[in-house]
C-alpha cells in the first residue's frame, strides 16, 4: 500500500495539488501494479523559513540512501 507524501512550499492551489496527486497515483499504479484504492498521497506545506530543519536535514540530508531523485541545491 503505497503511501506518498509530497513536502513543497506554501503556495499552490487546490487545483494544482490535486492534479499533483492524481498524475503521482496514476503513476504509482501503472508502475507498482496497484489499483486506485491501494494509493493515498498527501501534500505537507512547508515554509521556507522551516525547510531546512523540517525537510532538508531531517529527509534529505540525513537519508541519502533512500532518494531516488537528488536535489540540485545543498543548505
């Protein structure tokens, strides 16, 4: 049962989050073979201002081994 959890900035409206979550469960199930039901993605807001102790130490920094996709900035 796949659970995704999108951590972006404050800032996008509802319609874009939806769309973000709809377009990462269709992927999810084509890729991992799983129907609608098995898929849940949530979207955390997070501010700037808490990016880097919320996000970027704690799930980027301290997981190196667990990112598929890297990103391009350091903090």
């Amino acid at each position: 049962m796949p659970h995704v959890i999108v951590k972006a900035w404050p800032g996008k409206t509802e319609d874009e989050k939806k769309r973000l979550a709809d377009a990462i469960t269709k992927h999810v199930m084509e890729i991992f073979e799983y129907g609608d039901e098995a898929v849940s993605v949530a979207i955390e807001e997070v501010g700037p201002e808490s990016w880097k102790t919320d996000v970027y130490e704690p799930d980027i920094k301290a997981k190196p081994n667990q990112l598929y996709k890297k990103p391009g900035y350091e903090m």
